[in-house]
C-alpha cells in the first residue's frame, strides 16, 4: 500500500499544543535538537506529512502514534515499523513525504479470504 502527502511549511505552528498533539515524545526529542526555528517547522511540517501518509496507506485510526525518526545517516524510518519504509523532502516551502507499507505475501491472503 501507498500513502502520499504534502504539507505547507508556512501553515505550520510550534505551539506547544500542536507539537504534542502531532509528535511523540521521541520525536519531540528531535525536534528541539534542531537550533532554527524554519529548521524546527521543517521537520515537524516532514512529520505531520509522513503520518498523513501513514494513514492514506494504513488507514490505522492511531496514525499520529507512529514516531518517524531519524537513523545517524540522517535516513528517517518509522519506529517499531520495519514493514513502513518512509521517505521525506523538504523544498520550496513544502514538506512533501511518501510511505510504502510492504506486506508479507501470506498476511495479504488472509484479508483477502476476510
């Protein structure tokens, strides 16, 4: 399954309230590592896209749930999620992110008989 989504940096707050309410704390960890505030929209903009994402390919009701992070690389996965591989850009004032969730060809019968 394919999710896709695209979000507008400059429609993105750093309230308190909006970054809890869209991050998880591992997340948030992340986020004030960033030293600018465009860096810090940027990257909560790429993660409120990727989760957008999540729900169009998942339609799992606790998408916002899902930590996107980071590997040392700078390579963002989804925590706990090896089965959603997860690719985010940011450019030209958008956050743009693409999700692809791979199902083992056997769980993928069972909800077909479903």
């Amino acid at each position: 399954m394919i999710g896709t989504d695209i979000v507008n940096i400059s429609r993105i707050t750093l309230r308190e309230s909006f970054v809890q309410r869209i991050l998880t704390e591992d997340e948030q960890k992340e986020l004030y590592t960033r030293k600018s505030e465009s860096r810090q929209k940027e990257y909560l903009a790429g993660r409120f896209a990727a989760k957008e994402a999540i729900f169009k390919a998942t339609q799992d009701p606790k998408w916002l749930s899902y930590a996107i992070l980071n590997q040392e690389n700078g390579k963002p996965y989804v925590k706990d999620h090896p089965e959603i591989q997860v690719s985010l850009s940011h450019d030209g004032g958008y956050a743009i992110a693409f999700v692809l969730v791979i199902q083992a060809p056997f769980q993928h019968m069972q909800e077909l008989k479903q």
